[in-house]
C-alpha cells in the first residue's frame, strides 16, 4: 500500500506564485502605457470609432483611463465641412465618455440641421461591419456612412469660407448660438440677423 505525503507546509509557495503574477500584471501594463495613442485621431480608431469625427487642429487632448473622459481642446472654436455637406461647429473644447464604439455625453459639438443648429449628444457605432454610424442630436438619431468620417476635416472660424475678417470682426454670435450672427451695418447702424 502506498503512503500519502502529507504537505507540512502547503502555503510555501504562495509567495513566489504572488510575486510572478504581479510581475506579469505590472509587466502587461507597462505594454499598454507605452503605446499611447500619437493623435486624437488615432485614439478614436483605437477605440473603433473613426478618426475624423474630430477636426484637424486639435491642439491637445486628455483621456481619463478610470472614467473615460475625452477632453479635446481646439485654439478656437471652428466649423467643418464634411463630404456629404453636414456643416459641424466645434467649440474651443469638446468633452465625452469615451469607450469602445461610443462617445456618449458629448459637449462642445453642435451639427447644422435644416438652418437650425443642434447639439450632438453621443456618436455610436453599433454594428462595425454595417458601416454606419449613429449621431444622437438630441431629437431624433442620425445615421451617416461611417466612411463620411475616416479622414479629419479642416477647421475654419467662419461657418461661410468667403466671410472677410473685417465682416467677422462686425459680427458676434448671438445668444451662444453658433451660426446665427448678429451684424451692424455701418451706415444706419441697423441689426441685421445672417444664418451661417
């Protein structure tokens, strides 16, 4: 009959068991903060969404790993054109809850529907093989082809790109809504309302 060996210590190697997981956690961390994403661009391809939602010109921007905050801040706040026409306004920063496919509670971004101007609340892509793409603008859903925005668009500060500065320079926006200027003529001095 064959004796049992009883184990007079059955924690011993415990110890060293703990030290190489938290070597090869620490390790496969290390691997991903040490490829962080060179753009804002490619942040959001990392994150399967496409790159262009955001315009060029995005001078810097912060990811908050444990919440997922994306914080986009611009120079100025700026309009871009994209392929099929939608005119988008950008505001000197624009903020989301940024995780895989989604960008939900988004700030800062407001996208021109029939001459009104609308906040987008969130981007989803839901199916990445259907090559759509999902803009919550609060009242309704909008579904766009994905490939609508692979590439960033340019960022102007004029919604129209023949307004001259010195017409710039007589108008403001009125009441914080992008797009609707207020200008005074210089003779009469009269208020005159543009949609842009």
């Amino acid at each position: 009959m064959a004796k049992h060996r009883t184990l007079r210590r059955p924690l011993a190697g415990l110890p060293l068991l703990g030290f190489l997981l938290a070597l090869t956690l620490g390790a496969a961390e290390a691997v991903s903060r040490a490829a962080p994403a060179d753009t804002i661009h490619e942040l959001l391809r990392t994150h399967g969404l496409p790159g262009g939602l955001l315009p060029r010109g995005v001078e810097s921007y912060s990811l908050d790993e444990a919440n997922g905050l994306l914080e986009a801040r611009l120079s100025a706040p700026c309009y871009a054109k994209y392929d099929d026409g939608d005119l988008a306004f950008f505001d000197t920063v624009v903020r989301g809850n940024l995780s895989f496919g989604a960008l939900r509670g988004v700030e800062g971004l407001s996208q021109e529907e029939l001459f009104v101007w609308l906040p987008v609340k969130g981007i989803v892509v839901a199916d990445p093989g259907s090559g759509v793409i999902l803009f919550d603008i609060g009242y309704a859903h909008k579904r766009l082809s994905r490939s609508l925005f692979e590439e960033p668009p340019d960022c102007k500060p004029s919604a129209s790109a023949g307004t001259d500065a010195a017409h710039a320079a007589r108008s403001k926006d009125w009441q914080g809504v992008p797009g609707l200027r207020m200008r005074r003529e210089a003779a009469g001095g009269e208020d005159h309302q543009d949609q842009r």
